[in-house]
C-alpha cells in the first residue's frame, strides 16, 4: 500500500486504536461497490482510475476519508486522525441552525452570517433546523449552509436534524409543525391504530421528505411511557404499555433508517428518546423546567426501559437521555445518581452501552450543559424566563460548564445539544482533563453516519424535486386514511352513528367550510340542527405562565368544568339535539360529566375537520383502540402512581377501549 493511501491515525493511535474504532462501528461494514453521484459547490473532483472522488480537503490527492469505495468505519477513522483539536470540539455540540430575526431558529430564513461563523469559528458541523417553509425554499436553504460546510478546511458536510414535524401539535423546542409535509396523527394515534406495517409507512414516507429537504437526522421516536396522566408530551409517546411502544418504535426505526437493523444510505438517523423515565413526571410537569426536574418511574423502571427494546434492535443511530433525576431508582443494586440522565454513568455507559450493547451516538437533549438563572428557575411577571434563560443542568448546577462537559462525557455522551459553547470543552481537552481518546471516540460516532448517507459524495438536494417529493398526492392520501383510521369511538349511543349527508348540524370548535364541504348544512342555532359536533381539546390549566415551556405547554386537570367554553357549548347543545364531542387526547381527558351528556364521543390523537367528519358520516371507519387507560376522575389522577402504568383499578375507558361501527 503506498503512503497516501495509508490511514492517518497518529493522533489517535496512542489513545484508541483504529481496531478498537472500527470494532465500535454501528453501521456498513463495507465501501459502495459502484459509482455515487459526487456533487461539488468549491472543491474540486478527482478522477482515480475512471472513477470520481470529492477533494473534501483540497489537497489534490485522494485521501482515505474521500475515497467511498472504503467502508465509513475506516473512512471516520482515517478523518479523525485528520481533525485538530478545534474540530474535534466542534463535532461534539449540536447547534441550532440561526434563524433570520427568529426565536430559537424559527424563521423563514438562516441567517448565514451567524451559520458562517459557527462553521469557520467554532467548526460545528450539526444543527438542528426550525425552518417551516415550502419544500423548494427550505431546500435551497439548506443546500446554501452545506455550501459553507464544504468550503471549510476539510469540507465535513453538516448534520441537519429536526424535531417531529409530520404531525398536529406544535411546542416551540419540542415539536415542529406540519407545514409542508404530510400530516399524520401524532405517535399515540399511530399506538391507537396499532397498524406496524403503518407505522413503518409513514416512516418511509417522511424519510423521502426529510431527505429531500436536506434533513438527515429525526430527534424521534419518543419511547417514553405515558404512565402519568397530566405530563403534556404524552401525545408524542406510543402509550403506557412497554410492548406496544418497543414493537412501534421498531417499525418507526426501521421507517426512517430504511433498513431492519441500521442506518442506509438514503435513511435518516433515528434519534430515540429520552432514555430513560421521562413520561414518569410527579403531577405531570415537565422536565424542560426547574420544577419538573426529577422524576419517579419506581417499581416500573424496568418497563421504561424495555420500551426501548424494539428500536434499540432495529439499530437506531442514536439515542437521547432524557431531562429528570431519577429518583429511587437501582440498577443492578446500584442507586441511580441525582443527576439528570446525560451525566449518569450507570444509566448510559453500564446500562444502555453495557447491558444493550448500544454502539450508536448519544446525543444529550438541549441545554444541560447551561446555567439555569433565577429568571429559569423562578421567573416572574416582570422577569419572565426567555429563550436564552433556557438551562437543564439539574443535578449538576454547582459545576462549572466546563466540568459538566468532562461529566457527561465520562458518563457516555457523545454530543450535547442546543450549545455551541466550545471553549470550556477545548480547554478540558488541551489540558488533559478529558483524555483525547475519548473524545476521538465520540467523534468517530457523530462522523460516521455522514459517510453512510453519502453527504461526503453529496450533501446537496434539488429543490425542485423536494417540491415533488414532499406532500406527493399518494402520501397524502395514506396520511388522511390514517387521521381517520385511527380515531377511536368511545361512544355511539342508540346506534347515532352514521349521521346523514344534507343533514343539518351546528358546530363549536370546527370551520364551517369543512362541514360545507362535506354536504353538511350549517345552521346558526343548536335547536334548529339535526346534531351537533363539538371539537375540543383536553382540559388544562395554566400554573407556571412564567415559564417559557410552562407557558406553552398543558398542566393541571384534565375534567371539564363550567366556564370551560367547550363544555358550556356541549351541555347548551346536548339539551336540544344529539350532540358529538370530538375530543383531541393531547393528554388523557376525564370524560365522567360529558359521557352522560354526548351522544358520541369520538376521540383523536390528530385529525383534520375533514376527517372527523367522514368518521361521522360514515364514509371511513374508526378503527383505534384506546392505548391508555382515561380516568374517571381527577382524584384518580392525583391518587395513582406517576410511574406505574395504567394503575387506576378503576377508570372510565380502560385501555383497548373502542367501538366498531358496520
């Protein structure tokens, strides 16, 4: 073998061995057998033997890490070897892509400035995007940013992820909306539904959309079990039983990576989450804030854990802790730490890497590696918490960031998210406060899967295509199928259902276009109607409008109460004419004093006017079943067990509730 096809690993070979670094490989053991599309904006192309290779460092020569007839094991390895210390640093945050006059990158538009800057400076090399705009546009967006990747010394192309964004609800850091893409029912809807092969559909089809936009990376599935009631992301989770949520996170990984049990070329890196205990919050409030940091799965830890089975088996690329201390909790006769789980060696190197033999990227959620201020933990009226008050370092707030850093790595983490703080990180690796072959390690992890999607041949996309690929009229119609499959029908009193086309109906909570359309008349009193249809949402309550997940997120009951203007409506209508309640399950409603008073209720996890209404009419068939238990009241609530699933002896609507209607 000649010298310059020899791997450079000097700077890594006294620490971790190139053995040691391809044996850790979670993805293709082998090169490309024939010829990629290779793609350049300012690097040149070489030609080797009839072939193309990209000149990611412009040296003229082909080096190992450019040439893709190598495996990515042995390509990262070759890169790592390449990489000062900068770039090292700079691989291991997960930045925000920087939105043009937007709050925490939610814009119409990058600002390129700041993304230069993150590049050149700080050489970071992933982001996660909050764009929402059309499929063309947020192509050209993101092919701009890789341009600016790829004139960087050795042209590392960029990791876009993004969170959740083919679905209904929409939080600001926790969940994108739908513009643009097919929209589906949100996690437990798709657990209502039960369908794998569905599952698996839908993770097919987002990943052509993801990827056709330049996204390469899903911060999902979200494994958590729903065990308490009032924590407000339960909708984005598959249910309370661990069965249910291992066998729909395997189908989703499999979706979305493209392959039984690892990342492909076309796929987009799972990112599953949050290991581990998460849906477990005391009176459901959430980790993000100072006062939902702790949680308590207790007896059911181990079901919390085996939720992650089925995706940890289909090899997600990775896997993010989640937020809250786990308290009362041993592993092995070992006390789980006071710290959140990113710092938690127990949790992440003995448990997920030793135990599950886990090889992928753990990737910390965002933040925990920042300050939580006075105005994070006790916001006011005049000093509410802002984006950049945003800090999660529970359990660690009396170290300094740079010992949280050294922390989290020596716990197992491989990249921390929503930082680009990479001084204090740089100055524990110059100074041997974390030793280089650590580091080396996490990089090769966090470089690898780039090379398995080819963002080293091309990390462009064709912005006219994205407009095709994105939102295609067959995806769009397997999308509605499942908003209306997925419904579950609690209730059909004296066979109500179905109502008839030309009927008369007056509405609360729904556009009167979509019941037009539907062949509906729409009249202006509840007495002169044939039925009614109330839409709503499950009750809430604002406790911590300071906050600023507090202030967007659902806290407190989850009973219907007079003033609430949903219930008022339904209680008007229901004394004059068969009234439906279709209700959104954001989070698990008692429905004690509306069963009495609604007609039908039909439940949803993330359905459009059009497609409660086809249910209604008889023109699709609800065909979910409740994943989750609903309770009968809130003193149930507040008596069970936030970490124990579906513990309530005795609920209104147990779990696998649900009518069928011929």
């Amino acid at each position: 073998m000649s010298a310059r096809w020899r791997f450079r690993v000097t700077g890594i070979r006294s620490a971790l061995s190139l053995a040691f670094l391809l044996s850790t490989s979670p993805v293709f053991a082998e090169g490309l057998a024939h010829q990629p599309l290779v793609v350049t904006k300012s690097k040149a192309i070489l030609k080797v033997q009839g072939l193309q290779f990209r000149d990611a460092d412009g040296d003229g020569a082909l080096s190992p890490f450019e040439d893709w007839r190598l495996p990515p094991s042995a390509r990262a390895a070759d890169l790592v070897g390449r990489m000062t210390a900068e770039e090292k640093v700079g691989t291991l945050v997960h930045s925000t892509m920087p939105g043009l006059g937007g709050m925490l990158g939610r814009a119409n538009n990058y600002d390129f400035d700041q993304v230069r800057a993150l590049i050149e400076d700080k050489k970071v090399t992933s982001f996660i995007t909050r764009l929402g705009i059309a499929p063309a546009a947020f192509a050209e967006q993101n092919n701009r940013a890789q341009a600016l990747a790829e004139a960087s010394r050795l042209g590392i192309p960029l990791t876009i992820s993004t969170d959740p964004r083919n679905h209904f609800q929409y939080v600001l850091g926790a969940g994108e909306s739908a513009q643009g893409t097919t929209q589906w029912p949100e996690a437990l809807g798709f657990a209502a539904l039960g369908d794998l092969e569905r599952m698996k559909q839908f993770g097919a089809i987002a990943r052509r959309e993801y990827r056709a936009v330049g996204m390469h990376m899903a911060l999902s599935p979200q494994l958590d079990l729903l065990t308490e009631p009032r924590w407000p992301r339960g909708v984005a989770s598959f249910g309370s039983d661990a069965r249910v949520v291992s066998d729909m996170g395997r189908a989703y990984v499999e979706g979305f990576q493209g392959g039984k049990t690892a990342l492909s070329r076309d796929g987009v890196l799972t990112v599953a989450k949050h290991w581990v205990g998460y849906g477990a919050q005391p009176e459901g409030f959430d980790g993000h804030n100072f006062y939902g940091r702790f949680a308590e799965p207790g007896a059911a830890f181990d079901q919390h854990v085996d939720g992650f089975r089925g995706a940890l088996e289909a090899g997600t690329g990775g896997i993010m802790p989640a937020y809250p201390i786990v308290r009362n909790v041993t592993v092995n006769g070992q006390p789980v730490e006071q710290v959140g789980p990113g710092f938690s060696k127990l949790l992440l190197t003995n448990l997920l890497r030793g135990e599950f033999g886990f090889k992928g990227l753990i990737l910390s959620d965002w933040a925990i590696t920042l300050n939580c201020s006075e105005r994070c933990a006790a916001p006011t009226a005049e000093q509410p918490q802002r984006p950049q008050d945003i800090g999660t370092s529970w359990g660690v707030e009396n170290l300094s960031v740079k010992e949280r850093y050294v922390l989290g790595l020596q716990a197992g983490i491989d990249q921390f998210g929503g930082t680009d703080d990479v001084g204090p990180l740089l100055e524990a690796l110059r100074s041997g406060t974390v030793e280089a072959g650590r580091v080396d390690e996490s990089v090769m992890r966090i470089l690898e899967p780039k090379f398995v999607m080819g963002l080293f041949e091309n990390p462009y996309v064709d912005p006219a295509m994205a407009g095709q690929i994105v939102g295609a009229a067959q995806d769009v119609a397997l999308a509605e199928l499942t908003q209306r499959e997925a419904q579950v029908l609690l209730k059909n009193d004296h066979g109500a259902l179905p109502f008839k086309r030309g009927a008369k109906v007056w509405l609360f909570g729904m556009d009167p276009e979509a019941a037009q359309s539907a062949g509906l008349v729409v009249v202006d009193k509840a007495e002169q109607a044939d039925f009614a249809i109330i839409r709503a949402e499950s009750p809430s309550e604002m406790l911590h409008p300071h906050h600023f997940f507090g202030s967007r997120q659902k806290e407190g009951r989850l009973d219907f109460r007079d003033g609430d203007p949903a219930y008022d409506a339904l209680k008007a209508a229901s004394a004059k004419v068969p009234t439906v309640l279709a209700i959104f399950l954001d989070r698990p409603a008692v429905l004690t004093n509306v069963n009495d008073k609604a007609a039908v209720i039909l439940a949803n996890c993330g359905a459009s006017d059009a497609a409660v209404l086809d249910v209604l009419l008889g023109r699709a068939k609800a065909r979910g079943k409740l994943p989750l238990q609903l309770p009968r009241s809130m003193d149930q609530v507040v008596a069970q067990h936030p970490g124990l699933p579906d513990d309530i002896a005795d609920p209104l609507f147990p779990r696998g509730a649900g009518l069928l209607v011929d």
